[in-house]
C-alpha cells in the first residue's frame, strides 16, 4: 500500500553535482518518487560539468536550484550577515559551520535558504559526503529531518572520516544504504549510532528494460564501469589472454573510462590483445544497453581496492541481469544479494583470472546454462530491484523513521526465493 503523501509535504534532495551521466540511479530514483506521488526539488552544490545526456533527464519533474559555489571568507561573511536575521537556527550550529571551508559553509547557508523558501519538510542527499554535511547543518539549522544515501566510496574508502559519519548517522532522521552487507559493515562499526540504518536496493525501472533470451548473442564479453582499481578490470583482461592461450578467442568490450585507462591500454598492448579488446569510451544510456543486450556474457570482476574502497552493488550488474544477459562477478560487498552463484549468475574469487576464464568459457559454450540463469536472474530483478519497491520503501521510512526493531526485520527479510520460471538446483554451488 502506498504511504500517504500530505499535500505539504516536499522532499529536498541534496546532491553534490546533478545531473551526473554516471548516477543514472538517482534519476530512476526521483523518477519512481514522483511517479508514487511525492513532490520533489532538488539543490546541486556543484555544476554538472558533463555534456553528456540521459534522455530519463527531461522526464523528471522536480525543479533545480544550483548553490552558489564562492570559496572565499568574504562571501562566508556576507552570508552570515544575511543568515543571523533569517535563520534563528544558525547559533547552535555555528562552530561546526566555521569549521568547514568558507564554499561548503556558504553553501549550508543558502541550502538552508532554499528550504525555507521552497517549502521543504525533509532533506535527502545522496553520499555521505558533502552532500550530507551540508544536508546535516541546513536541517539543523531549519529544524527539519534529514536522511542521506550510503554506497560505497563514502563508507569504505580509506579517506572517510570515522568521527564524522557517525555523527550523521546519529543525527539523520533514517539512513538508507544499498546492500545487506553495507547494513551488517555500518552496525558493526558504528553500534548504536547505525540502527535507523536501513537497506533499500537501488532500483530499475524494470517495466521499461525488455528481456530477451541469451540463446543467439554476439560472442562478446560486455564491461561497463570507471577504469578504476576496485572494479578489476586487469583480471578480465588476463582472462581474455588465458582464454586465448587455451585456444579460445573471446572479444572484449570495455565501455567507461577513468585514470588506469592508460595503465589498461598498455596491459592489453603488453599481451597483444589489441585485435580483441576494445575501448569505447564512456557511452550514452541507449549506447549501454545496446552493448548489454548484444552481449553474450556480462563481466563485473570487482575486487577490494588498496584504498579500502570496494563497490556496494553495481547497477549496471542489475541492468545486464534485466535484459538477460548471463553476468559472472565476484562476492564483493552486496553483490551476492543479486548474483547467487549458479542460480542467477556465476560468482568467482578475486583476483582470480583463471577461474573467471572458466566461467566465461562455461557460459559461452553452453547455451542452456546461459538461459537458465538469465531468466532467472530477470526474475529476481523483478522481485527486489524494481524502483517502484524502492520508492515505496523511501517514502514508508520518511514518514515512520527507522527503529532498532524495523532494521533486524530489513536485515533478515524476504530470504532468497529461487526466481519463478526456473528449477532449483539440487544442489547450491558455494561461491
């Protein structure tokens, strides 16, 4: 049942930069809210900076405010000024604020501004990053709730800031994090201060992805992601040459970019791979799911990086997973909530180039595999991932919050069920 929206109510979403090609999910998100009936505005910290278009985009509703984005004291003292006469709130959060650099604590200042302007009775940001802390201080400031979105980067990265975190954590209204595991990772760090942490899968709109039966595909292996170290591209790579060296020749397209680009470039040239991987670049949404749906096997062999960081749950895995392409991966994170190994994909080690060699070869050889787990695969996608469960589940916790009692019921609820339109395995395949 849809939790009632009262007409005055106003969802404001905090991000740092929108919109962003590479936060599709945040867009499906808003997208579904609307779609359920919430009224949303949106405050960007930062420019988009991308020329790039999501044609989902124009779809979306909510207005747009982008925060002055000023660095130096003079505009942090202006603003002050203005803010000490319409803001009574500003006092108790003063010394906080003055510890920040004068462009985030102006632009605390005017977020708080825009609350009051627009109407805004709760305040979302996505990342426990600045976007929270300016969510955190603004919502202190006007006296309304806040929640914020926990992934990956913002939890596990080596730079994350303890201390901080777990005072957001403590203050937010609720805490959505996007993976089981991301739940179980903030409680057993943070104790108390973690228990209106709740886990909500980001979603697809999975009515709008067509399935198609992986029977006749191209040969290809798919990968999609930023050329960074926690995504594990290198393996793939030296899987390809293992594949080669057993006398299979499998091509590979890499569709993203980052800062090991000229590292995996180098790599491939180095095994003389060139005739078999190529580098697209990053692509338009439509590009992507034409890459996705061509392919006959979908490669996500992520990998903790040095740094601690790690990814939550890729959406793009749930993407390949909804149009029915076969996906391997590793269980990094959350990503054995979507990818049970032999029943809705195949899972590997890290690092393993080897066995994720195999894998490949296994799905590309054998078609009823490939079918098996891909139908699969949709089904499970249909039965957690869809967004329309997700923007329920947002708005049912802004308007009851979250209790100790509500998160071991997110933890331990709605345990595997083997997808319809699929035989169990007499037996389960450890990953």
């Amino acid at each position: 049942m849809r939790p009632e929206t009262r007409p005055s109510d106003r969802v404001g979403y905090v991000l740092k930069r929108y919109p962003r090609l590479s936060e599709t999910f945040i867009v499906t998100e808003l997208l579904a809210r609307e779609a359920a009936g919430e009224e949303i505005a949106i405050a960007s910290l930062r420019t988009a900076g991308d020329p790039r278009f999501h044609p989902s985009i124009a779809a979306v509703r909510a207005p747009v405010t982008w925060m002055p984005d000023a660095h130096d004291a003079s505009r942090l003292w202006d603003a002050l000024r203005t803010a000490h006469r319409d803001l009574p709130g500003l006092p108790a959060v003063l010394p906080e604020l003055l510890a920040l650099p004068p462009g985030d604590a102006v632009q605390v200042l005017h977020v708080a501004h825009w609350v009051r302007a627009n109407g805004i009775t709760h305040l979302h940001a996505h990342f426990a990053t600045l976007a929270t802390t300016v969510a955190r201080l603004a919502a202190a400031i006007t006296g309304v709730p806040y929640s914020f979105t926990t992934h990956a980067k913002d939890i596990f990265h080596a730079s994350v800031d303890p201390l901080a975190l777990r005072s957001k954590l403590a203050d937010a209204h609720h805490v959505v994090t996007v993976s089981e595991y991301n739940v179980r990772w903030l409680l057993e760090r943070f104790g108390d201060a973690a228990l209106r942490v709740h886990r909500v899968y980001n979603g697809l709109d999975v009515a709008q992805v067509p399935f198609s039966e992986p029977r006749l595909r191209n040969g290809r292996v798919a990968f999609v992601g930023r050329l960074v170290e926690k995504k594990g591209l290198p393996d793939l790579i030296d899987a390809v040459a293992l594949l080669r060296e057993r006398g299979d020749t499998v091509p590979l397209d890499v569709v993203g970019g980052g800062v090991l680009e000229d590292a995996l470039r180098a790599q491939v040239r180095m095994l003389d791979l060139d005739q078999l991987v190529t580098f697209h670049g990053p692509l338009p949404s439509d590009q992507v799911q034409r890459v996705l749906r061509e392919a006959s096997v979908f490669a996500a062999p992520c990998v903790h990086a040095g740094d601690g960081d790690r990814d939550g749950l890729p959406t793009v895995l749930l993407e390949a997973m909804a149009v029915g392409t076969p996906c391997v991966s590793t269980p990094v994170t959350g990503i054995p909530e979507a990818i049970v190994h032999d029943h809705t994909g195949l899972l590997v080690g890290e690092r393993e180039p080897d066995r994720l060699a195999d894998a490949i070869d296994r799905l590309l050889t054998d078609a009823e595999l490939r079918i098996r787990l891909a139908t699969a695969a949709r089904a499970h996608v249909e039965d957690r991932f869809d967004s329309r469960v997700q923007a329920a589940e947002l708005a049912r916790l802004r308007q009851v919050g979250a209790t100790a009692s509500e998160l071991v019921d997110a933890v331990e609820s709605r345990p595997f069920r083997f997808p319809r339109h699929a035989a169990a395995p007499a037996q389960e395949v450890a990953g």
